[in-house]
C-alpha cells in the first residue's frame, strides 16, 4: 500500500508542475504543422519549419492577430506623419 501512496504523491507533483509550467509559459501553446508559437513575457516567440512556402505560411498564421492590428493602425501612423 504504500507504494501507492506514493505513486500518487508523485502524479500529484508532476500534475502540479505542468500546470504551472503551462501558467509560466503564458497563453499557451498554438501551433501550426511543425510551426509553433508561445507568449513569454510580453514577447512572441514562433517557431517555424519547412521550405519557404511552408515557412512563409506558418509565419503569416502564427502571428494573424498581429498582422491584422498592424495592418489597422498603419495607415493611422502613416497619415498623421504626411506620408
């Protein structure tokens, strides 16, 4: 019996490591074939792999959201400055 016990204090301790690990890593992890992308203090970390179509695609998926702001606040900045 008491190996069970601890065989269950242990899965409890890695359960307990994970989910911090994961909470330590920010949003969580989204990936795209064998690209992938995380938030790691404020920053945008993105993996991509493949031949340059497939490079160039994981990129444009991974960080969407952040084109699409970019793509809103440009013509803004660039109006504003006489360009």
């Amino acid at each position: 019996m008491g190996a069970f016990k601890r065989m269950g204090f242990v899965a409890a301790v890695m359960a307990l490591v994970l989910v911090f690990s994961a909470q330590a890593w920010g949003g969580g992890l989204k990936t795209y074939g064998k690209g992938y992308r995380f938030d790691k203090n404020s920053w945008i970390c993105v993996h991509i792999e493949g031949e340059p179509y497939e490079r160039g695609f994981q990129h444009g998926y991974l960080v969407a959201s952040e084109l699409k702001e970019v793509m809103r606040t440009i013509p803004t900045l660039t109006l504003n400055r006489g360009f």
